[in-house]
C-alpha cells in the first residue's frame, strides 16, 4: 500500500529562519505530489504541487518544494518563515489513474515565534 | 462561487444516535470525497464518489455510510455513533481530468 512519512511532527522556528519539511512516499511508479496547508481552525488550502517537468516547484506565499524521484522526496522549503507560517503542512501524493484519491502524510506542525 | 460546503460546523452526539453531514459543491466537479482528520494521524480517506452514481470505500469505512445525491451533493452518515467517531471531517471535490482537491471548511464532530 502507497504511504507517506512526513519526518517531523512538530517544528518550532524563529521568524526569519529557513525551513525544509520532509516528505516520503513509497509508491514506485508516476505520482503526483502536493503539499496543503492548514491554518489554526481552517480547511485546508494547496500550497503547490507538483505533476511533471522541473523538480523544483514554486508556490504560495514564497513556498517551494523539490522533487527527488531517486530518493521519493518532496521536501517543502521557504528561506525565511514569518509568524503567519504557524500552520499545520500535509504532504500529499496521488497515482495519477484510476479514482485520484489522496494519500497524505500525518502532518507536520510548525510554530514560528516572533 | 462558495466552493465546497458542509454543515453543519460543529456537532455534539450521544453514543447510538445516527446523523448525516453534508456537503456540497458548486464547481461542476465529479469526484467527490470524504475525509476524517484525527490528531498525529493526517487526514484518512473515509468514502470517495468517483462520479454521480458511484461510491467507493477508502481506507476508513467501517461505520459510515455515503449517497451521492447528486452531482453537487454528497453525505456522510453515520448509523450509530461511537465516541472513537469523535473527529474533524473534510469532504473534498475534484474537477475532470485535474488532480487537485478542493476541501471544505470540515465539521468538528464530538460522540460522547
């Protein structure tokens, strides 16, 4: 069965640091990969995902994230976090047949202090 | 244009009593899904509506059941509530032919 491991489960930052986030999947064939945001008591939202083409993708709010296929690694970056990054991050991979149905990671919360 | 629906925002239930969630869409969408987020564990996918008609298992069925009432509606019921039912539900939408899922704003549901 497809997993994904997210390495962290809590990241505590200071505003201005830079951030990489972890994130691995087992499936061996053609994957699309997403990481989502959840702010404090909202759904959801799509920071940047990743289909085909170049590895190094870019999103919202200064976000980017990169794909390693030799090592099934979509780690989530940012050069400088701020206050507002305090949010919940949720990697993300479907196979890009059949039902597309999401397989996401645990989570990884992060705490960005002023 | 509201996107994905649900309601209601929060539910409080007493073991053994059955209620249903609902969730809508307005983007034209075929694919419909519902998720429950529980802490330390992500989001795992309850039911899925591949298109109207259509209803699937995921990977965490037992106790719930589904209708795609339509192409914009989809619920999620749940027969005899358990406290281990205590969770936030997510119900998801995605377009033909895009890979991407748009979720609602969730239900807190709380089963004592």
């Amino acid at each position: 069965a497809q997993s994904v491991s997210q390495h962290n489960h809590h990241v505590i930052l200071s505003e201005a640091a830079s951030l990489e986030l972890g994130c691995n999947y087992s499936y061996g064939g053609t994957v699309n990969l997403f990481w989502y945001v959840q702010y404090p008591g909202q759904h959801l939202q799509l920071l940047l995902k990743y289909f085909s083409g170049d590895p190094l993708v870019k999103g919202i709010k200064g976000f980017e994230a990169e794909f390693i296929k030799s090592k099934f690694s979509f780690n989530l970056r940012k050069p400088s976090v701020q206050w507002s990054d305090t949010a919940e991050y949720f990697c993300a991979v479907n196979r890009p047949s059949g039902y597309s149905t999401l397989t996401f990671g645990k989570g990884t919360m992060l705490l960005v202090s002023p | 244009n509201a996107g994905v629906t649900q309601t209601p925002k929060f539910q409080v239930l007493k073991t053994g009593q059955s209620m249903t969630l609902q969730c809508a869409q307005d983007m034209n969408h075929n694919s419909m899904y519902w998720y429950r987020q529980d802490p330390g564990m992500g989001l795992r996918l309850i039911y899925y509506s591949a298109s109207e008609g259509t209803t699937d298992k995921g990977e965490v069925p037992n106790g719930y059941n589904v209708s795609r009432l339509n192409k914009r509606e989809f619920s999620l019921r749940l027969e005899s509530a358990a406290p281990s039912q205590t969770s936030v539900y997510f119900c998801a939408s995605r377009g033909q032919g895009s890979y991407e899922q748009y979720f609602g704003p969730g239900t807190r549901l709380t089963v004592t």
